[in-house]
C-alpha cells in the first residue's frame, strides 16, 4: 500500500502516538488528572502496536509499548553511583529537632548566611515507605537505574523500572547532557491488598507489608512480574547533573570542593538549575518527573512541628504509607556550607513517627465466616490503643499464619496497625508466655450455620461448607443467583438483598420465589409497581436454563460453561447431585478439583434441602439445547470476547458460542482460539496479536457459527 501525497509517514504517525501516549501517562500518573478514558487511551496504544509491528525497524527503547518487560535476568549487575546516595540521620523527638535547627542556623549565623529573624526556610517533605532508586537519564533518556545499595553501589534494575508508567522513557523539554534523580518506589495501600488478594488466590505467599511488596517486586529478576505489580515513582532528589542550564532567578553562589561532591558538579552550584531545593523538585516536576507530594517550604523549628503534626494527623488518610517527614535546608547554597558528617548530610534530617505497634493480651481466638465462605481466625484482645485507635480485635489471616507466628491463647502479643489502618497480630513475647498457654485449633463446624469446615488441598484457607444454607454467605449468595449469567433476576438489587436477608424473610435461595408483591411493597424503596415488576421477574427466573441454575447455586470452581457443560452432560438437577467422581471426570474440562467441590457441595445435607425447595418453589429448570451443527467446528475451541460489538451484548455472544460447543474464557493465551473484538476493544486484542492469535470481528464470528 502505497503513501498518499500530503499523508503523514509512518515514522511521523508512529512519533504523534508516542507523544500522545506520553502526555497523557504524564497527566494520568504524575498529575494525577487524566483528560481521555481507559478505552480511548487503548485505542492510542493499539495503534502504535499496529503501526510498530507493521515497522519493527522503527521501534525504539523510549516506546510505550516496550514498558512490557523484557527477558529475565540471571542476576542483577553492579552499578557504581556517580554520586553517592547518602542515608539521613533521624529524629524522635521534639527536642531533637529544636537541637536540629539551633545547630543548622547558628552555622548559618557563623557563616553570614543567617536571614533578618534568624530563621532558616527549609523544605519538609513526607518519608515514604518505599525503596530508594537512582535513575540515570542522558540527553533525556532513561539509561539505567540502580537500587541504593551500601550507598557507593547498587544493583542495575533498568529492566524493571522501565515497567513503571510514572517514569518517564524521554524527560520533557529541555532536558541536560546527565541527570541522576533520586526517589521511591513504593505501593499504595489499596493496591497492596489487590495485590495480596490475588496471591492468595493463586496460592502464592504472600507479602507482609506494601515497602516489602515494592521491593519484592523491583527485585524481580523476570521483568515482566514487575510490569504487572501497581509501583509508582516519587523524585525527591538528585545526584550527578551535568550540562543544565541555570534559571535567571537567583545569583550563582561560589563554589568548591566540597560543594560539587554535594551536589555532583563539576562546577559546583552554578551548573545547578534552580538555587533551592523547592526550585530543584520544581524544575524536576518540569521534565515530566513526578515530584514528591505534599512538600512544603516552612520557616523555623515552629513550621518544622507543624508540619510533622499536620502529616500525622493525615497519615491514616494518605494512599500511601509514609513512616515520618524529612527537613532539608531550602537554600541550596546554605546546604553546601553546611556539608555533612560521616554518610549523612547535616543539613537535612529525618523526623519519624512513633511505632505504630504495642503490646497486649491474647484473650482469645475466634473464627469469622467471609462472604465466600473464607474462615479467619481472629485474635480478641484486651483493649490496647496503637496509631491512635482502641483495638480489640485483629486478623490472624488463617491457620498456618497462626502456626508459624506460634501465637497461643493467654499470650502477651505484638499488635501491629499494618497500614495504619488493618490491626494485625505480629507475634507473641514468648518471654511472657504463660504455663497455661493454649494452641489454637480450627473448629469443624461453621460458627454461623452449623456446616462443615473443609480446607481443600493446596490452599492456605478454610471454607465453610453451608453455602446457600450459611447466613454469612446468604447475601452474596443470592446476589450472585440474581446476577445475568445466572438467573437474572431484574430488579433484586443489593439493598433489597440487604433487606430480606435482615429480616430473616430470606433465609435461601428457594425463598425468593415465594415472595409476593403485597409484601415487598412493604420494603424500603419498593413502590408496588416496582414489587409487581419483581415478582414478575421471579417468575420468568423460574424457569431458567438448567446450566444457569447450576451456575446460580454458586458452587465453586463451577463456571458458566462448566455449568452448562455439566448441564449437557446429565440433564437434570438429580442427575449432578448423585454423580460420582467417574462420572463427573467425563464431563468436558473437569478435572479431579472440580469434581471433589462439586462432591462436597452436594454431600451437605443443607445444600440438597435448598434444591428440593428450589423445585418446590415451583423452579423447574429446562433441558440445555444442544449443540448445533456449528458445534461441530467448534468443539473444543476456545473465544475471549473484548470491546463491544456491533448488534450482540457479550452476554449474548457467549449464549451463541456455548450453544454451539465452543467456549468462552475470560484472558488471553496460546490456547485461545478466537479473540473476537469489538469497538474499544483493549489490551486483550494487543495481547492476542502479540501471541499471533486470530481476531474476529462480529461478522466473522457469526460466519463460523454458520449464521
């Protein structure tokens, strides 16, 4: 295909998208104030994919699209710091900092650099709780990046910052010949507990705090897990600088020795930018670096308090973990005078918060029943205040975390805010244990509902085994049964799930469909239109397609098309609930995990009551329609569906592709078949290109169904 005249070439498209790209990574991570959605911002990194993998030769280092990750590494190299990252000396007390800043201005005042009130400006940041990293960026492109280390060396990690959205490949402006800047990597608190969550998940350790999980996951030595842990880059530094151009504001401050192993210059301050340390963040800020948050400039001892007060006060609010705040001499030229002592400057120092942990008495271990069934052990404390709060109860997460901490009843225990915001135990004062210490033992039966407890192998959690018979699980329960994919059932919204599991009307799922309008006209913010329009849809739920229902009784490790397989293979309800483990292993796509939940879920006494009552109720589920002829070409094959197509909801795509044998997975991989994509379609139609799998659009899905 050839250019059109006055048509912009692929290099000049392919330059457009990475400045778009960049730009808007630059709003979204360092501003915090993105101006297009998720899909449109998709659509641009399609394009550039597209346009990349039609011209490989045009791709470079500096792409959006090589933040991936690259192959993993053997180990990680050495990298000597130009200008070594020096610790900071710290502080606990309020009488430290007055000691502080009577040393800071009386060598000020020696030195003539003393201000009209004797007060000095310095510039107060917050102390993340993250990992400290150097990146090294030459005539504005990242080169390396290195860990803190000992100070002097580091370990390279260019690999894996390049991962990170909120540092930049290519620094905005005019950018010098050398620029080391100094930060954190750290995770939010929020994104720490997704992170945890899915560890568990897959069975895999998970991590104790969220500077451990930055760190663990900067230390990756396969880039490509690091691309997929939430990091972000906060600049709070700087070190060697070499060919900037100084800003008109402020004379040059002479220079010497000292001052250029301070500040990495060959020529001291005058080949600085900016004469402070607000104006350097700010010049920083200006290349396209995210600069610390919430840095203020304050004057004197009372400014310094009030702003380590302030960020005390805010901590527990903060999406982030900070652990004290940091002071700095503002003036550049004062913080050379001042130089440093051993490995720390003495112009800045840290100011750290008191530990957020304490100790008490272990009064006793419960169990809690989640909403999924998830049994934890919860430790019962005798009250103790930690980080500002009266804590009473705090997690033991499950069984083997309360093995391998040893924590007894009776003990005197370590209580921790983890995040300032979740009380957890950290362990006991064996020193204190009493002679009458008692092991913890998980109970057989569920607290709740009476069920079994099961833990099935290869997991770290407890289950109860109640299901639609446990309260604790009812809510969720019937809110998944109410979902599309299940019964979609319209109009049984969450707080009217709330409601009639309150009031006890609704104790399971079969109780649903006795439901009349007269009384759930009596419910909060339930007119009786809205009752008949309810029970009106209770009844065509009623009826529902025997897989749906399946899939409604929410047993786990049972899916849609698992439940449909299930559906094809036996026919009718009795039919799964009497099958053994030779039979269910015949069924397409179960293996012998399946089998056991879908054994243990029927094996409950509870479980079988509610699905007598179901058909009770008067819920006669139909017989699955059977593959058409389709199904024979698409026997086996598997589709993930993205972006939105033309004339089908996804939903009912998927009623379409099942019907006719094929399957329907949520991600991408070697084994998909099909991606099928739509408009908006995002990352999973470049993962598939990326794997060479074959696209459809509508059109083409609808021809191998032989529409």
């Amino acid at each position: 295909m050839t250019k059109k005249e006055g048509e912009p070439s692929a290099a000049q498209r392919i330059d457009d998208l990475r400045s778009q790209i960049a730009e808007h990574n630059h709003r979204y991570y360092v501003e915090d104030a993105p101006s297009i959605s998720d899909a449109a911002y998709d659509r641009l990194m399609n394009a550039l994919q597209a346009l990349e993998a039609d011209h490989p030769d045009l791709i470079t280092p500096d792409s959006p699209t090589q933040r991936v990750g690259a192959a993993p590494l053997a180990a990680f190299d050495s990298v000597r710091h130009a200008v070594p990252m020096l610790s900071l000396g710290n502080a606990f007390h309020r009488e430290d900092i007055e000691a502080f800043d009577k040393r800071v201005a009386d060598t000020l005042r020696e030195a003539g650099m003393a201000g009209e009130d004797g007060e000095v400006e310095y510039m107060a940041e917050r102390k993340f709780d993250g990992l400290a990293v150097s990146l090294r960026y030459e005539q504005g492109s990242l080169v390396r990046a290195a860990t803190r280390g000992d100070g002097r060396t580091g370990e390279d990690i260019t690999s894996n910052i390049r991962t990170l959205r909120s540092v930049p490949l290519s620094l905005r402006g005019k950018a010098p010949e050398v620029l080391e800047v100094r930060g954190e990597v750290l995770m939010s608190r929020g994104d720490f507990e997704r992170l945890n969550e899915a560890q568990r998940a897959r069975g895999d350790k998970v991590f104790v705090n969220p500077r451990n999980a930055a760190a663990g996951s900067l230390r990756q030595l396969d880039p490509r897990i690091t691309a997929q842990r939430p990091l972000r880059f906060y600049a709070y530094g700087w070190g060697e600088i070499l060919g900037a151009v100084r800003g008109a504001k402020g004379d040059r401050p002479s220079t010497d020795t000292a001052q250029a192993q301070l500040f990495g210059q060959e020529d001291g301050l005058a080949g600085l930018p900016r004469d402070t340390h607000a104006g350097m963040l700010d010049w920083l800020a200006s290349l396209g670096l995210p600069a610390s948050p919430g840095r203020k400039a304050v004057r004197g001892v009372q400014g310094l308090l009030s702003y380590y007060d302030a960020q005390g006060g805010e901590r527990g609010r903060l999406p982030f973990d900070i652990d004290g705040v940091v002071y700095k001499v503002n003036a550049l030229a004062a913080q050379a005078v001042l130089g440093f002592v051993s490995r720390a400057p003495r112009f800045a120092i840290a100011h750290k918060f008191p530990a957020q942990e304490e100790t008490t008495q272990l009064l006793g271990i419960e169990v809690q029943v989640g909403r999924t069934g998830a049994i934890t052990p919860v430790a019962r404390l005798k009250p103790v205040f930690v980080g500002g709060v009266t804590v009473t109860n705090a997690t033991l997460h499950n069984e083997d975390e309360v093995r391998r901490k040893d924590v007894r009843i009776g003990d005197t225990v370590i209580v921790r805010r983890a995040g300032d915001v979740i009380p957890e135990v950290v362990g006991p004062v064996v020193q204190a244990r009493p002679a009458d210490a008692k092991q913890f033992v998980m109970p057989d039966t569920c607290p709740i509902c009476g069920s079994a407890i099961e833990r099935p192998e290869d997991e770290a959690v407890s289950r109860c085994t109640g299901g639609l018979f446990c309260a604790a699980q009812r809510k969720q329960t019937l809110r998944h049964a109410a979902s599309r994919k299940a019964l979609d059932i319209e109009g049984l919204g969450e707080k009217l799930v709330d409601q009639l599991v309150d009031s006890e009307r609704v104790k399971t799922l079969a109780d649903l469909f006795t439901l009349t309008a007269e009384e759930l006209a009596l419910y909060d913010r339930m007119g009786r239109k809205s009752a008949e329009n309810l029970v009106a849809a209770l009844h065509d739920a009623s009826t529902p397609e025997l897989g749906r229902l399946l899939y409604a009784l929410g047993i786990r490790h049972v899916g849609e098309a698992t439940a449909r397989d299930l559906a094809l293979h036996f026919g009718s309800v009795d039919a799964v609930m009497h099958a053994d483990e030779a039979a269910l292993l015949q069924v397409n796509d179960v293996g012998p995990v399946v089998a056991g939940s879908i054994i243990r879920f029927f094996a409950e006494p509870h479980n079988r009551e509610v699905v007598a009552a179901l058909l009770a109720a008067g819920v006669q589920p139909r017989s699955p329609q059977r593959p058409s002829q389709a199904g024979v070409r698409l026997a086996g094959r598997t589709f993930v569906l993205t972006g939105t197509l033309p004339n089908w909801t996804r939903d009912e795509a998927t009623r379409h592709i099942l019907s006719a044998g094929g399957k329907v997975s949520g991600s991408v991989s070697r084994k998909t078949s099909y991606v099928v994509a739509g408009e908006d379609a995002g990352s999973k139609l470049a993962k598939a290109r990326d794997l060479g799998v074959a696209i459809l659009d509508e059109d083409g899905l609808k021809a191998l169904l032989g529409q």
